[in-house]
C-alpha cells in the first residue's frame, strides 16, 4: 500500500485534512504529525526542529521510502526532509510553500534577530490574539463561517477543522483551541529566512495557488530561479487560493494522484 506522509500548515492539525484525504484512492495510506510543535520539538530559527521532528516521525513508522506531501508550512518541513534525508522519500509534492523572496527573507531576518516580528508580521500578530475559547462548536462555527480565512472553505472541510481545531475544555465548560496559539504565533515568527542546501535530491512537484497565494509575484520568480532548472523539480499553478486543500478538496486529491500514478 503507498503510503503518504501528509505535513500541515500551521495552525491546522493534520486531522482537519480528512476530507481531503478521503479523495484519494483508497490503496493510499496515510500518515502524519498532527500537529508539530506541541512535544519534544519546538517551533524555532529556520523550523529546524520541526523538520527533525518530521524526520523522526517517518524513521520511527517505515523502513522503506514513502511519499512526502505537506501544505504551506508543511510543505517547507517536507521539503527540507526530503533534501536532508533523500533516502526517506519516494517522490514530494510541496502545496503553496511560504518560500520567500531573497528581500523579504532578509527583512525576516532582521525581524527575528530584533524581536520585531510579532510586531511587524499581521499573521503572527492574528495568532498571539486570537480567540482561543468558546462556549460550543456550535458558536466556533457561527463565529468563523463567515470569516474571511474560512468563507471559500468546502463544508465538510469546515466541520473537519471545527471537529480537530478545537477540544473539549475540562469540566465540560465549552471548548479552546487544540492548537496551541503559542505554538501557531511562535511557528509564524520563525518562518525560515535562510534555505541551506537547496539541491533536490527526489522528483519535487510543487503546486502554487494563483489567487490570493501566500506567494507574491517576486516569491513565485525566486522559488522557480532556485529550484526549477533542477531536473527534479515540475511547478504546476493551481487556480485557487493559499487554501486550496480545505477549499476544493476534490480536485486537489485528484490532481495530486494523477502526478502520483503517471
């Protein structure tokens, strides 16, 4: 059976991706760190820890190369495994990777090393204030329908997030976020500012939204001068948005296997 090792983006544990999951083949088995961040590593400099943690979690499962795939954050994790530990993968599929550009990684850089990024990052400062309890899932769900992250969101993918995004909190009295928003706000702080080894060692699809992507114009141009005239690397546009996965779960799943099987 092909196994898949799936690796989230940040702030959406990997359970929320069922739906998604459940268009694939049923021959595929998939597997996953729920959520990264939230044991022994940590998020911190270049996620370098979640990338180890990532490597851990395959090394501990199979003896045998698997197929690499994660969204946003994940993809990035999944990417720099794959290049650190080729012999783990199969092939790799990287959706919408926040990969920057070489001026706005520096301007990270500076962030980071001057503690400014919870100031001068809007998703990180998102994170630090959200709201991370409520009365039911009921009102998660009325809260956050209509916002703008979830609006364009598949239904089931919705109720998916509201199931796993959210616990129940002791004694009964509603519930909190699953993930932790320390974690989230601390992942977003420390999105990577330096590559390291940027050779492909396994056959990389990367797949990139073309509406209201994480990537701007710039990014997208870098990530291709970098990585597209490796003859390991194919980059396909996905019309959709950063989301894609949650938000046309379908189409997503089938456009992945197909790359998959032929």
């Amino acid at each position: 059976m092909p196994t898949i090792q799936f690796s989230h983006a940040n702030g959406f544990p990997a359970k929320s991706y069922e739906h998604f999951f459940q268009f694939f083949d049923s021959k595929y088995e998939f597997s996953y760190v729920n959520k990264f961040g939230h044991g022994k590593y940590k998020p911190g400099r270049n996620w370098r820890e979640l990338t180890q943690e990532l490597i851990a979690d395959i090394e501990a499962k199979y003896s045998k190369p698997i197929i690499g795939m994660g969204h946003s954050m994940g993809g990035v994790l999944t990417l720099f495994a794959s290049i650190k530990r080729p012999e783990l993968f199969e092939k790799v599929f990287i959706l919408d990777p926040p990969i920057f550009s070489r001026k706005m990684r520096m301007l990270m850089f500076f962030n980071y090393h001057l503690g400014l990024a919870q100031y001068l990052v809007p998703i990180a400062k998102k994170a630090k204030n959200r709201r991370s309890r409520f009365e039911s899932r009921e009102q998660v769900y009325d809260s956050f329908k209509n916002k703008s992250l979830f609006k364009d969101f598949d239904e089931q993918c919705f109720r998916d997030y509201i199931q796993h995004g959210f616990k129940e909190i002791e004694g009964g009295n509603g519930v909190e976020l699953a993930y932790s928003k320390e974690v989230e706000y601390k992942g977003f702080c420390s999105t990577p500012y330096y590559l390291g080894d940027t050779n492909l060692k396994r056959l990389t699809t990367f797949v990139h939204a073309t509406e209201k992507g994480v990537l701007r114009p710039a990014d997208l141009q870098h990530l291709k001068r970098v990585f597209e005239p490796q003859k390991q690397s194919t980059f396909i546009p996905f019309e959709g948005g950063h989301l894609f996965p949650f938000e046309q779960p379908k189409k997503t799943a089938h456009l992945l296997q197909n790359i998959i099987e032929n």
